[in-house]
C-alpha cells in the first residue's frame, strides 16, 4: 500500500495486519464497541482508508463508508440514520468535528465522547497500532460488513445493507466475470474509495495487489497516467467521464502506459465514440461493469474481449458498436430478467424493467422495511433502471423509470433537488431534469416558478443550493418559467421539459 507521487508512506501486508488489529482492538475494548455496531468513514482517498475500513470488519463491527463530497446536512443525517457509533476522519473535516461529535450515537462516558471521533492524520490514530492486537471476530455470513448510503426518490439516503456474503460474492464474481488478478498487481484509487474503487479492495486484497491512492486525493489525469508509468499491471475503477479526460490530454503529457492492466468503468453511460477513442490511445484495456449498491458492481460486464470485433459481420453490420452500447452480459453469480409492470418477464428484445436475483443482493434498507419490500420482491431486486436483454444475452440500458441523473459517475435524483429549491422563499415550483453533456454524461438542469412579483436570479438559485447540498448536486442551468407543463392528474410533464432541451 502507499501514498503515490512522492511515495512517502508505505506499509507491506504483514505490517497492514498489525495495525488492522490494532485498530480494531481500540473499537472493541477503548470505545467497548459491540458486534454489529456502526463506524462512520468520512475520508478523502489516503491509505488509511484501507487499514480503518478492514480493521471494522476484522472488529465485528459494520462499515458506514461515506461519500466526502456530501454536503454537512447530508453527513448529520446518515450519521443519525446509521446510529454510528464512532467516526473517522481525514483533516479536510477537522473544522467540522463538533457538529459530526453531536451526530453520533450518545456514549455513556464522557471521556469515551471525547475519542469517538478520530482524524487518520493524527498522531492518536498512528498510536492505535500499537494495541494489543485483537482476534479476528467472527460474524454470521448475513450480517451487516457496510451500509451503502445511495441516493433515494424520496429526497433522503436509504442505506442498503450489504452482508459479508454480498461482499464475498462480488470478490469471487471478479474473479470469474471481471478480470484475473495476481500477486503483484495494482489497484490505482482514482474514484472515491467510498464507493466503487473501495469496494475493489476487496478483490486485490484478497490476492495480495498493491494499493496506490493518489497524493492529489482526487482524479488528475495527469498524475494518473504518471502513476501508470511507475507500478506494474495497473489496474483501476473508473467513471465514463474519467476515461474521456484522460483520453483528451494533449500527446504532449503522453507518459507510457504499458503497465496499464485494465481499467474497470461503470456508473454512468459510456458512449460508443468515447470508447472508441479511448482504445484508440490506450489500446483495447477496457472492461465494463454495470451494477449498483443494491448488489455491490455485480450485475453484468462487458469484457475486454466483448471490445473488439469477432468477424466480419462485427464490423460490416455495425454489430461491435451494437455490443459496445451495451453494458455486458450477467455475471457469474447473478440471474437477470426483463420484466413488465407485473413483475412477469418479458421475451427477449422487448424493454422492462431489470431484475437482479443473487446473493450480492441487499439485504434490505436500513431501518426501511417499507423500501426494503418494495425493492425486492421473491428474491428479485427491481433495479429501477430499464432495459433490454437480445438473443445472445447482452443488456442494453434504455432509460431509468426513477428519473435518476447521473453525471460524472455519481447518482443524483431530481426529487432531492427538487425538495432543496422549494425550500426557497421566492419558489413556488420546481422541476429537475437532466440534459446530455459530452463530458459529464448529464447535467442537473431545474425549471422553476417563482412567486408571483418576485425576482429571482440563476446566481442567487445557485448560493440557495451551495447552502443546503453537496456541490455536485446543483443544477448547472436554471430556467424560470411561469407555470410547468401538466397532464390532467397535475403531474409534471418532464417529457415536455426535456423537449425544451
């Protein structure tokens, strides 16, 4: 493991199981935490990121992995929601301690209070390896490792609780479905560890990869085709909209990367020019995924060699860009299946809406039973999204029935939008749309009815917004109107408002 660029920290997997042990040892018997507790992690990507969130599992406690981009309100709630217990941070969030401090569970002991929140930055975190290391604690297959906190209709996070056996099975369905991996290897963290490039600790560690997080803490393509250069068998998880920046970079930042291994993209849309332009500078190292926090990266994938033609009916009939729109077949351990509106599936060729059955599927919502029921019905998770399945097995995303955006890789529903706009004094009504973007893939466009007599500005929209969510929630563009298009029920027309577009 190490801290890329100036290369200043690093930590072998013997020393990682010290310290992992330690940690964990300080969550049992410091802060007398009980199997199935929560621990928040409110971090930007450093390689502390590993040994807290392993040394939880290895405590018997569960993970609440949290995405640093949010904004304050968004952190209370889901720490309130979890019942987190204990929380760690990096130093981005030191001025926000007391307020995250009041958002934990209440501790029975003052000086206990007083250390439930730790920076990974500190001296008090590097002095947890040194407990007595902790035996690894043993859990039940099916309980609670990390409450995924995902966007909901609702205009609130709906945590979905993923088991050990979810996270087991989604590290042996990469192994099977997604990529072969050795001793040696590395995983690059260029996403937030929080998500998606997190969850692909798993797979690596398991067979003894090297973990690099990048020393800018975010995505700089530069930096990353510089980290490509210098490790071997690189590979790493990435938003579609990453691969086009890095594709774009001027020849003159070229860096060689023939120690690039593979890299994994998913959440959002890829489009058939994009990729092909990025096979076109980096060569045919692309696998896709397409999954969601439900069931953790695991639902279909479009492998390296699904990227390039077979025969010749590939390429005079279009068949290649036909199998690149796509997002890939089932993975190992999953059953999908088209349904309609009764839950019955549909023949091959029709659009439904996509089913997912397996044991990477949630165990439900925390603490939602209603979500939970209506979310997964006989076993099946009703994914929300729409798609259509052809004879050879490849699924095509159509549209998402929830109305969710996705824009540069993260999940942004409307009605969260929405609810925060109407919060506003000068606003009567609202209604949030997304909008093609070649780069990001969407923007967060808003439609919106002032009072009457009222004036309001783009600008003063956009400080309402930055108040009261995280940054990359907010619309991009903001349209005033005097009334919004109805059907006879008073339901928005969002289909008109994207014909506007």
């Amino acid at each position: 493991m190490a801290l890329a660029k100036g290369l200043t920290s690093h930590c072998d997997y013997q020393n990682l199981a010290r310290r992992v042990a330690g940690i964990a040892s300080y969550l049992r018997k410091d802060l007398n935490l009980q199997t199935g507790d929560r621990v928040g992690l409110i971090m930007k990507n450093c390689p502390q990121y590993v040994e807290v969130l392993f040394a939880i599992l290895h405590a018997g406690l569960s993970a609440v992995p949290i995405n640093a981009k949010l904004h304050s309100k968004e952190f209370a709630y889901i720490l309130k929601n979890s019942g987190a217990s204990s929380l760690f941070i990096s130093d981005d969030f030191l001025s926000q301690r007391d307020e995250l401090l009041a958002n934990l569970a209440s501790s029975h002991s003052a000086q206990n209070q007083a250390s439930k929140i730790i920076s990974v930055h500190s001296q008090n975190y590097t002095g947890l390896y040194d407990h007595e290391p902790l035996d690894v604690q043993a859990c039940n297959p099916d309980s609670l490792a990390w409450l995924f906190y995902t966007s909901g209709t609702t205009g609130q996070p709906k945590g979905a609780m993923l088991s050990h056996r979810n996270l087991m099975t989604m590290t042996l369905s990469y192994f099977s479905s997604v990529d072969i991996l050795e001793a040696g290897d590395t995983l690059l963290h260029a996403a937030p560890m929080s998500h998606g490039s997190g969850l692909y600790t798993f797979p690596n560690i398991a067979r003894g990869a090297a973990q690099v997080v990048c020393q800018s803490g975010s995505f700089e393509p530069e930096e990353i085709l510089r980290l490509i250069k210098h490790y071997p068998r690189v590979s790493m998880f990435a938003a579609p909209t990453m691969i086009k920046r890095m594709a774009e970079l001027s020849a003159a930042v070229d860096e060689d990367t023939d120690n690039l291994k593979a890299i994994i993209y998913g959440g959002g849309p890829m489009y058939v020019a994009d990729i092909k332009a990025a096979m076109a500078r980096f060569g045919n190292k692309f696998i896709q995924i397409y999954g969601q926090g439900e069931t953790p990266m695991t639902i279909t994938c479009l492998s390296q060699a699904d990227h390039l033609a077979r025969d010749k009916a590939d390429i005079t009939d279009g068949g290649l860009d036909q199998r690149l729109a796509s997002v890939g077949c089932a993975q190992m351990p999953v059953e999908i299946r088209i349904a309609d509106d009764q839950g019955q599936a549909v023949p091959d060729g029709e659009i439904g809406e996509i089913l997912v059955k397996g044991d990477t599927v949630m165990l439900g919502y925390w603490a939602n039973p209603k979500a939970s029921a209506e979310s997964i019905v006989d076993g099946w998770l009703y994914t929300g999204d729409m798609g259509v399945i052809d004879k050879h097995g490849y699924l095509t995303l159509k549209d998402r029935s929830k109305d969710l955006i996705i824009s540069g890789g993260t999940n942004i529903y409307p009605r969260e939008v929405e609810e925060v706009l109407l919060q506003h004094p000068c606003i009567t009504e609202v209604s949030v749309i997304g909008k093609a973007d070649p780069e990001w893939g969407e923007e967060v466009v808003a439609f919106i009815v002032a009072e009457k007599d009222k004036q309001l500005s783009s600008e003063e929209c956009d400080l309402w917004c930055l108040d009261n969510m995280a940054r990359f929630k907010r619309p991009k563009y903001y349209y005033f109107v005097e009334h919004l298009p109805k059907n006879n029920y008073g339901k928005v027309l969002k289909t008109v408002l994207r014909k506007k577009l």
